[in-house]
C-alpha cells in the first residue's frame, strides 16, 4: 500500500504551446502543491508558455519535444520517471498523456491521473481507460460527456477549476473605460473568450442590433484572440456594428477590464467549466451565459437557489438579447444575483479549493493497492 500523507512527488506533464485557462490551472496547481510541501517536477513543451512561466518560478523543468511522442522524447521521458520514482503523474493535456501513459508502461508508478478540462466527446478513450487511473474533470458536464464517451464512471472525478479571488478584484474602472475610451453614460458589456467557434461570438453580434434598437449606449468589448478573428470582424461590419464593437485582442489587463464592464456575457455553444466567467463572479459583475457545459456548474443552474445570473440556451441569439436587455433594464434583480454569484464563486471556485480538492484525489486513490502501468 502507497501511503498519501507526508510529502508527494509529483511530476506534471503539459505538451500544450499557447497559454489559455488549463495552463493557467495546470499552473495554480502546482504553485499550490509546492506551496503545501509537495515536491513538482514539470515535463513541458521546450517552445511552450508553460515551460517559460514554470521556470520563471523556480520550479524544476524538464523539456521535451513538441508533443513528446517521438521515440527519442518517449525514452528521455521514461529515463526520467525511472530516476524521479513519482508517487503521481498528471497530463495536463491529451497529448501529454498519450506521452507520460506510453512513456510510463510497465513502471511502478503509484497513480497515474489526466485532467479532462474540454466538453467534448472523446474520439479515443482507449488511452485513457488503459494509460491513466484516475480522470480528473473540471465540471459535473464534463464528467458526464466522459462517461458517454466510455470511461468507466469509478475512475471519474469532479474538481472544479479555480482562481485566485483578489486578482479579479484589483481593477480599476476609471482605468479601464479610458484604456476603451467608453463614455460615463455608456453601457459596456464584456466578453472574454478566444475568437473560437465554441464561445459563441457570432450569436452574441446576431443579438446585438436588437440590444442596439433598445439603447444605443450600448458598447460591446470582446477580449481574446484566436482563429475567427478575420471572419469576426467581418460580420461586425456586415451588421453596421463598427462603432459599438471593439476588438481587443490578447489582454493582460483583465481585471480592468472587468472593473470598467456593466455586464459580463458568455453565450458559449460548449464550454468545459470557463474560468473567465469565474473572474467575473468575483468582480461582482452581473452575468448573462448560456446554459452550455460547466456553465451548468457554475451559475448553479441545478441548485434549489436557482442560477445566479441571466441564462439562455446556447445558440439562441434572440433569446440572448432578451436576457441582456432584461439584466439593463432591472438593476435591482442584477444586484441580487451578482452577489449570489459571490458567495457560490467563493463557496466552490477559488484557487485554493482546486489544489485541496485535487489532493484530496490523490490521497484516496494512493491507498489503493499500486497498480503497475498498463
């Protein structure tokens, strides 16, 4: 038997190269880990932004190439895990695992865990059901689709993600309407997503004509980056919608921008959990979202108390006006549920709730009897 307490010896894996919210999360655990006295090593993409910010943090960082699964990168990984001895290994990407998982065959490696952070179906689960132990999902959906997909459901676990509260809470409004140059009178509403298909961009644009016929002070800031961009902007145009959308791009400044905002919308098509909603509940900024994935999660859609915001169905752009336009005019109503949302991001989405809760999958499944690697 593998005893839980005392110090672990954690290796985590990442072969992501961009940083969105699993690094982020992947990240938070690990400063959390070390922060309670575990041990962390990192296997992280040598050209990646996980590798960089781990490093800039003093931790232990081993490179590996690309996505780690060339034979050259799967004996370095092998030879490394064979010097460590981890009581855990955790991908923190599908990739990562198919590396760390065929890397790992036939070591005695105590516990073997994947995140799941994405509420998609899994084309091959194979890997999973055979290469890992444990399957760590970011929300309630996100274990479900899992599940559809063929995990077996023992081997699923919820923790939901988190952030760090008092990051969400340091902007300043001022700052924040000059940096978008939005006037006191001003409505803005705030969406912080990568320009992906998922997010739902274009149904939000398809309601704001309707928003804009109600109150022309309507101001839209979209914050992100990604591969819709180019079509985006286009749509935008195509809808005379040029001097009430601003394109943002990539922000660091993030919580500014959630000071300067009115509203915070999130009409995702799929969503996996969306930790930027997260920032906004912490910002005490009132919410429309659509009922998509782990938003289920988060806006507490299942809870005897009800959601603690606005929510639509995914897709439904007129539906999503209606939502933004009742939220404007019913400042009241707004007031309750942002500080609903609250007291539930506090209850459930910190930071410091994620790193508890992820120990607290580790210490149940290291009392059972060690598995050799598959």
């Amino acid at each position: 038997m593998v005893k839980a307490e005392g110090r672990l010896t954690t290796v985590h894996v990442s072969t992501q190269k961009t940083w969105f919210g699993g690094e982020l999360q992947a990240f938070l655990l690990i400063c959390g880990l070390r922060e309670r006295g575990h041990r962390v090593i990192v296997f992280a993409r040598r050209d990646g932004m996980f590798s960089a910010q781990a490093r800039d943090a003093g931790f232990e960082v081993r490179e590996i190439a690309r996505r780690g699964r060339r034979p050259t990168s799967l004996w370095r990984i092998r030879q490394w895990l064979k010097e460590i001895r981890p009581d855990i290994t955790h991908a923190h990407d599908s990739h990562a695992l198919t590396a760390v998982g065929l890397a790992s065959i036939g070591l005695k490696i105590p516990l073997r865990v994947a995140a799941r952070r994405v509420y998609f179906p899994i084309r091959s689960t194979i890997k999973f059901t055979r290469l890992v132990d444990i399957v760590i999902a970011i929300s309630n959906p996100v274990a479900q689709a899992c599940s559809d997909s063929g995990i077996p459901p023992e081997m699923l676990r919820v923790v939901h993600s988190g952030i760090d509260p008092s990051r969400a809470r340091t902007g300043c409004r001022d700052l924040g309407r000059e940096i978008l140059n939005v006037s006191r009178n001003d409505i803005l509403l705030l969406m912080v997503a990568n320009l992906t298909h998922c997010k739902g961009h274009e149904t939000l644009l398809a309601a704001m004509p309707t928003i804009l016929d109600r109150h022309p002070n309507v101001r839209l800031a979209l914050a992100g980056s990604g591969e819709l961009d180019k079509k985006l902007r286009r749509k935008v145009s195509f809808l005379d919608l040029d001097d009430s959308v601003q394109f943002l791009g990539f922000r660091s400044d993030i919580p500014d921008l959630l000071a300067a905002a009115d509203l915070f919308v999130m009409p995702s098509l799929h969503e996996g959990l969306c930790t930027s909603l997260i920032d906004a509940m912490f910002a005490e900024l009132p919410v429309v979202a659509s009922s998509a994935g782990g938003i289920r999660d988060l806006l507490g859609l299942d809870s005897p108390e009800g959601p603690c915001g606005h929510i639509v169905e995914p897709g439904d752009s007129k539906s999503l006006s209606d939502a933004i336009l009742a939220a404007i005019n019913d400042p009241h109503a707004v007031n309750c549920l942002k500080q609903r949302a609250l007291i539930r991001a506090n209850d459930h989405f910190t930071h410091s709730k994620m790193v508890e809760g992820t120990l607290s999958v580790y210490s149940e499944n290291l009392r059972l009897p060690m598995r050799q690697s598959a």
